[in-house]
C-alpha cells in the first residue's frame, strides 16, 4: 500500500506532466541533454518567458526540472532524463501506439 505522502507525491509529478507545454519542455530537455537558457526554451516554444516560466516552476515543484542562476538568466537541467523518456515510452504503451 501507498502512504499518503506517496500519493500525493505521485500527484503532484503527473499533474505536472498533465500540460503539453511542460511536456514540451521536458522533451525539449530531454533532446538537447544540456542545460537550457529558459529565454531559448520560451523562443523555441514561441510562447512569452512569463509562461514558459510559471510551467518552469510546476516541473521544478514535482522535481522533473533543476533551475539554476547563472549570473542574472536561469537555465534549466534534468535530475532524471532517462525517467522523462520512461514516461513517455509508457504512455505510448498504454494507448498502444508504438
């Protein structure tokens, strides 16, 4: 059985995974396998910073993302890229899409 924290653990990290922006970026992430400048990921996306940034924010809540300051920018990495595609290739598995 699942404790309570567990699930609302798990809650969190498929509510955050629930938004196809932050699947992009995720994705985004994931593809690179280098640390991104929040700026390029927001012009890669053609969406305003402010947004990519509150997606941003979710990720790194449900610990999918790192932030990291660099001087005065932002730049994001993956603590899991491998969990990313895992997720991903599971879906696909469960819609039967592969």
């Amino acid at each position: 059985m699942y404790s309570d924290q567990e699930l609302s653990t798990s809650l969190m990290i498929f509510n955050a995974l629930g938004n196809e922006v932050r699947l992009r970026i995720l994705l985004m992430l994931t593809d690179t396998r280098r640390p991104l400048h929040i700026k390029a990921v927001a012009q890669n996306l053609k969406k305003e910073y402010s947004a990519v940034y509150r997606h941003v924010k979710i990720l790194e809540r449900a610990q999918l993302l790192r932030i990291h300051e660099v001087g005065r920018s932002r730049v994001l990495s993956l603590p899991y890229p491998q969990l990313i595609k895992q997720f991903i290739d599971a879906s696909k598995e469960v819609s039967g899409k592969e």
